[in-house]
C-alpha cells in the first residue's frame, strides 16, 4: 500500500475523511484553502500561522501580490471534524478543486493535498515519461549548492 497516496470518497453531504496517519502531523487544528494545480492543501495551525505571518510582511502597494494573497486569505477555511472525524468541504473549495464524489489525499513532500481523482489524473497524464530524465535534471540543477 502507498502510505503517500490515499484514495476516498466524498460522501452524499460533501465530507470526507483525512487518513489517520496524515491526520497525526497536522496537530490539533488544520486549514484548508486552494493550491497549485487545482488542488487543495491541508496545512497544520502552525504553518497557516507562519503563512499568514510572511503574507503580513508583504507591501500593500504590491497589488499582484495582494491579489494573490486576497484569493489565498478568503479560500483559508478552518476544518472542524465532526465525532466520526470527517470534515466538510464547502462549496468554494469544492468548485474551485473540481471536487466530485472520487479523491486523491496525497502526502506530498510539503504537505497534504486534496485532488478530484479525474483532476489528478489528467493532471498526472500530462507528465512526459519519455522527458523524465531531462526533468529530473532540471530539478537537480534547482538543488546545487542547497543545503540538504
């Protein structure tokens, strides 16, 4: 089983459950707002602090960055589990990520995010296989001289 890939489901009311071993490092309360790639990401209260923090610091005359930061801030949604553990996805993130009845929950490298299984994989199918190795070097060359 993949422990960094999850399929679920949305139910009849629009909740779903976040695994429990992803649920573990998210801490006692998480949010949920929009992402690249027309998905969602879960973030921790602590990294949604942090975030907020470093969209504070960014000048109010810098109107593409608060554009940006305007769509982040009025999508950041507080998940409340109910006593099963499952949370509701309201309608603004739903749209905004396709979200249907199937999902992807994927453990990625910076945090978790929420799919529509149909926007993942066309997402997942316009990944050039046959340009894979120039990818991965365009990814190193990102790496060189960082501190890892």
């Amino acid at each position: 089983m993949n422990e960094r890939l999850y399929k679920h489901q949305l139910d009849a009311k629009n909740r779903m459950r976040i695994p429990a071993k992803l649920r573990e490092g998210l801490g006692d309360g998480y949010s949920i707002t929009c992402a690249a790639g027309g998905c969602l990401s879960v973030m921790s209260k602590a990294e949604t602090d942090e975030l907020l923090n470093k969209f504070s610091k960014v000048s109010r005359f810098n109107a593409k960055a608060q554009k940006v930061i305007r769509f982040f801030v009025s999508n950041l949604w507080e998940a409340e589990e109910d006593k099963q553990g499952r949370i509701l996805i309201p309608e603004n993130l739903r749209k905004f990520a396709k979200l249907d009845k199937n999902l992807i929950i994927l453990r990625n490298v910076n945090g978790i995010e929420i799919w529509s299984e149909e926007v993942w994989n066309e997402y997942m199918s316009d990944m050039d296989i046959n340009g894979l190795d120039e990818q991965l070097e365009e990814l190193d060359s990102v790496f060189e001289g960082a501190d890892l």
